[in-house]
C-alpha cells in the first residue's frame, strides 16, 4: 500500500514539475478571453457601420419618395398629392443606390415598407450581419427614416 501511494506521489510531483503542461494555461487565456475581444473589437464597428449606412439608405429612399409630388395637381388645384408609382421607384432606386456599398462586406439588407402619410413618407429598411468572425448568429439593426413636404403655391 505504501509502494502504491509513492509512486503515485511521484506521478503526481511529476506531473507538477513538469514544464510541457505550461503551455495550455496560455492557449486557455487565448482562447477564452482574448478572442471574445478580438470579435468585440470587430463587430461593434460593424454595427455602427451598418446602422449608419442603413440610416443614410434609408433616408435617401424617404427623400426621393417625397420628391414625387404631382405638380400639374398642384399648379391646377392647389392639393399636394404624390405619384404613386413614383413613390415606390424612386424609394427603391435610392435605397438600393446608397445601399450597394454594403453588398460584398458581409452585411445584408433590405427595404422594409415604404409608407405615405399627411405630406410625409415614411421608410423603415433592415440590415444584419454575423458576428464573432462568422460563426455565431449576427444581429439585426431596424431603422426608420421620414420625410415631410409642404408644398407653396405662389
């Protein structure tokens, strides 16, 4: 009994002494703290980036749609009215113009509703992308942008 706690005293003294083992306590540190901030460090600018790129998007499509106004209704009739088929054109041609940036980065997006109101349009568009370098599920940034016109008649 004696002979078997020896040795295995010295198995164990010798795991302890051992320098080889030394090298997984920095392979742990790596792996469990400083890669989480490596991705950290990445993917919180990409957020910001992705937000304000969708809010820049999202307020050219509310601009353009605004710009529909039908002007003969107005010059004839004094009401401010928009062209329907151009408030969806152009909010797609804008969005998707200041949008295409994001295209090979990484990030998707799309167009949410664009919707017409008392002299206002009102546009709501999405974006997401993966976080810790593409492994995990990413996020999803939700942005709305309207736009109001007064038209004069002079």
């Amino acid at each position: 009994m004696r002979a078997a706690v020896r040795v295995l005293s010295k198995t164990l003294r010798g795991f302890l002494e051992d320098v080889r083992g030394d090298m997984i306590w920095g392979t742990i540190i790596v792996a469990a703290v400083l890669l989480p901030l490596a991705s950290l460090a990445i993917d919180v600018p990409r957020y910001y980036t992705l937000r304000s790129t969708l809010q820049t998007a999202a307020d050219a499509a509310a601009e353009g749609a605004a710009r529909c106004i039908n002007g003969p209704v107005f010059e004839n009739m004094g009401e401010d009215f928009l062209y329907v088929s151009c408030v969806g054109r152009e909010a797609v041609s804008r969005f998707y113009g200041t949008a295409n940036s994001m295209a090979g980065k990484g990030y998707s997006y799309s167009l949410g509703t664009v919707s017409v109101g008392f002299r206002s349009v009102t546009v709501t568009a999405q974006g997401s992308a993966r976080v810790f370098f593409g492994i995990l599920p990413g996020f999803t940034v939700h942005v709305r942008s309207t736009s109001q016109w007064r038209a004069v008649r002079r």
